[in-house]
C-alpha cells in the first residue's frame, strides 16, 4: 500500500503570494512609468498653453496699435489742411493709455504742433508730416495683467504698418518659470519613483519575511523528525542494554558476583532513561506561558556547589575533571529544581561534547556589575561562530545527521536558554570555534539591597 502525499497548504499559499507580489511589483512598475509619463506631458501642456498665450497677446496688443494707427489715418484725411483740429484730436489721444505723444509737422518738415511724451523711439509715420508715439511700455502692462509672467523685449522704432509692432519672438516665457516648470516636473519624477520604490521594497521585503518564517518552519519540521528518531534511538539504547542485563540474569547463568556488577548498569540505565524523559516534559512544559517558578532568594555559591557535588560521580564515571571558583555571597532569587537542571545540562554538554582524554572543565561564579555570572567552560569541540545563535533553539544540533557522533535531542540548551529567561537573566555561549573549547555564561540579576 502506497502513502497518499501530503498536500503542503503553506507551499500552496506561498505560490499563491508569490504570484500577488509579482502582479503588484508589475502593477507598481506601469504606475511610476505612467506617473512619470504624465508628469512629463503635463509639462509639455503646460508649455503649450503658455505658448498659445503668447500669441493671443502679441495679436491683442498689435490690435491696440494699430486701431490708432487706422483712426489717425482716417483723421488725416477727413481733417487735411486743418492742422489746429488735428492737434485738438490728437490732444484726445492722449488720453489713452497706449498713446505716448504727437508730433505734427508742415510739408517742409518744420514742427508745427507736439504734446504728450515724444522722446520715444517706438513710433508710427501718420499721412505725409504726422507722427503718433506709442508707450512702450504699454505691451508690459498688458502682460503684467495677464496671468501669465512673459519677458518683452521693446524692438525700437517701428514705422511700418504691415509689419507687426509686436512679433511673438518678442515675447518669452521667463527662464525661471521654465526652469519652475523644469523642477516640478523632476520633483513629479522623484516622487513618484521614490514613493513607488518604497512600496515595492516593502512587497519584496514581505515577501522575503514570509519566505524566511517558511523556511524556517520547513527546518524546525525536519528537526522535530530528527528529534523523534533521535529520542527513540536515545530510549532503545537503554532498553536494549536493560533487556540483555534482565536476559543474562534469568538465564541463571551468571555467578552471585557478577550479578552484583549487572544491577548498578542497568540504574545507570533507568536513569538515562528518567533523564531523557524529564528533559521532554520540561520542553513541553516550559513552553506553556504560564509556567512558574518556585523562586526563593538563595545564596548562589551554594546551590552551584549542591549541583556541582551530587554530578561528581556522573562526571568522574565519565573521566571529567571538574574545577570550580565560586564566589560566596551572591544573593539571587532562583527556582533550586530548575536551575540545577540548567548547571547540569551544561556539566552534562561540556562533557558529552569533550573527548575523553580532554574532559576538563571549569565552573565559576562572580559578580559583575548587578548581576551574578556562572560560567561552565570545557576545552572541547567547540561551536562554529555562525552556530552560536541558533544551538539554544528547540531541536537544534550542530552539524548534521550523519556527522553527529554524539546522541543528542536538541532539547538542552533549549532548556537552559527557557529557564534562565525565565529567572529575568540570560545564558550566551562563546567559542572561538571547532575544536577551541566552548564557556556558556548564566547571568542572572542579584537582589538588590
Ligand atoms: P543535545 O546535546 O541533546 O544535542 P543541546 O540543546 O544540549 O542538545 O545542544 C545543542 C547543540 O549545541 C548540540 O547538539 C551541540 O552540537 C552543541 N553544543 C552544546 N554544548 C556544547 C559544548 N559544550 N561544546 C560543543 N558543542 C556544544
């Protein structure tokens, strides 16, 4: 019979989000593109209108000049001969304000009558011995009215009426309001590439978070089967040994005195296994938010040395050496269960961890500043720098399956890390890498006072 496999509903969701951010990264794409494109024509409309401004005003004010210019000229001829009226209608003139000033002159060209300002270049030749001045600066003051700002640059004396008196070439678009246009266009552009830019990191960014809690599910997934196969190797291996113990006693084929030899084994075997199944329930209930601690204010030295005393059997069975400094009178507030199993799974680390011949190691307790600093060093294995955050997470083990040699579930510092958190310190590990040897350090808060 075949196992259906699993459909993974995460993977399916993550393809599924995997396609949204795509999308939205290729929606975000065409928005700045087509953003940026409007901004771009926007300038350009606006170029256009002020464009179309121009010419409408270089035809109003030329419309302006040469209404006068006609009316002159008619004037002229229904008032030739009679210079006096003439003067009189252009004394009319003057009211306006596109009219600067007259001259008239008689046919040898001598003046004859003037009035209003005439000193101006920017005039009109009226009949055979008229001029008509305009103000010039009469285009300005039309622009200035307008809403668009125009540069107008006076051409000087004009003196013909087919040529315009104002060209558009005449009138500009000032270089400030271009370069204004100019930099709210770049401005548009920056914005919206730097406003469409952040959105899209943040997608890919998301998308990158999800990606990492994913995998990282994916890795504590694998580590829990390892842990599984590991505690079941860790719980055979002592029942196994039980089992051939209780075989060879029921045989009966075993002298009185090696009988005694066999019990002391198979303890050692029931509490291999007692240990193995504390360690277990612990994770599970140190995992519960709700857990306690019994905390009572204790003298620290002392209860290291309890733990350290009642593991010194365990450790010389395991040719240990241990070495400790501790110093008297640190008072801190400590749960006696817990923290004992946290000292002895790092005696118990230290010396799994240490070859044989190398299982030396050191306990020492000090003060530093307001909090008391156990240390459990050993000089063996030693962990690899980009190791050292992750061996305090449930299931994690240095290396991998098959370049492990020493059992393991993973569960220790897991522990560790779980109870001195729980007692308001930390617990850090250093080691200059494989082989150099490892010291992990419990800080704990001293009470104060
Ligand atoms: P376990 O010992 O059951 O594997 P732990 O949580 O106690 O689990 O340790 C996690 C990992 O950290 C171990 O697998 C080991 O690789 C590494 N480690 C822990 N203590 C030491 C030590 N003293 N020296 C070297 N490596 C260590």
């Amino acid at each position: 019979m075949r196992f259906k496999k699993e459909k993974d509903p995460i993977r399916f969701a993550f393809i599924i989000f995997m396609v949204l951010v795509v999308f939205s990264v290729g929606q975000l794409t065409w928005w700045i593109i087509f953003q940026i494109d409007t901004g771009r024509k926007q300038k350009q409309y606006q170029l256009d209108i002020i464009d179309q401004e121009i010419a409408y005003l270089a035809h109003h004010i030329n419309r302006d000049f040469q209404s006068f210019v006609d009316i002159a000229s008619l004037a002229h001829g229904s008032l030739a001969g009679q210079p006096a009226e003439l003067k009189k209608f252009y004394d009319n003139l003057l009211d306006n304000p596109v009219v600067a000033g007259y001259r008239i002159m008689d046919a040898d060209g001598r003046i004859l009558y003037q009035g209003g300002v005439i000193d101006s270049t920017f005039y009109v030749v009226i009949g055979t011995n008229a001029r008509l001045f305009f103000d010039r600066a009469y285009p300005e003051k039309i622009i200035k009215t307008h809403k668009a700002e125009l540069d107008f640059k006076v051409a000087g004396f004009h003196d013909g009426r087919e040529i315009p008196w104002v060209a558009e070439s005449m009138l500009s678009i000032p270089p400030d309001v271009e370069t204004q246009l100019e930099k709210e266009s770049r401005r548009h552009i920056v914005m919206f590439v730097s406003e469409g830019g952040f959105f899209m990191l943040l997608v890919l960014f998301g998308a990158y978070l999800i990606y990492r809690t994913l995998q990282r599910s994916e890795d504590l997934k694998s580590r829990q089967q390892n842990f599984i196969q590991a505690v079941t190797h860790e719980f055979r291996t002592p029942l196994t040994s039980m089992r051939l113990y209780l075989e060879t006693l029921a045989s009966g084929k075993v002298s009185s005195e090696k009988t005694g030899d066999l019990f002391p084994k198979m303890l050692e075997d029931c509490d291999r296994l007692d240990r193995l199944v504390d360690n277990v329930l612990q994770a599970s209930l140190y995992n519960q938010d709700d857990y306690r601690l019994n905390l009572a204010e204790t003298d620290l030295a002392e209860d290291v040395n309890d733990y350290l005393n009642s593991m010194v059997p365990f450790i010389e069975r395991h040719n240990g050496e241990l070495y400790r400094e501790l110093e008297p009178g640190l008072r801190v507030k400590t749960d006696y269960q817990s923290l004992g199993r946290a000292v002895a799974a790092l005696v118990d680390n230290a010396l799994k961890y240490s070859p044989t011949e190398k299982r030396r190691l050191e306990v020492t307790l000090r003060k530093n500043a307001d909090r008391a600093e156990l240390s459990v060093a050993d000089i063996g294995a030693g962990i690899p720098s980009g190791e050292q955050d992750r061996i305090f997470e449930r299931f994690y083990r240095v290396g991998n399956e098959t370049t492990r040699s020493v059992k393991g579930t993973g569960l220790g510092l897991y522990l560790v890390r779980q109870i001195v958190e729980a007692h308001r310190g930390e617990v850090e590990v250093s080691s200059d890498g494989a082989g150099q040897g490892s010291v992990f350090t419990i800080k704990l808060p001293m009470v104060s006072g």
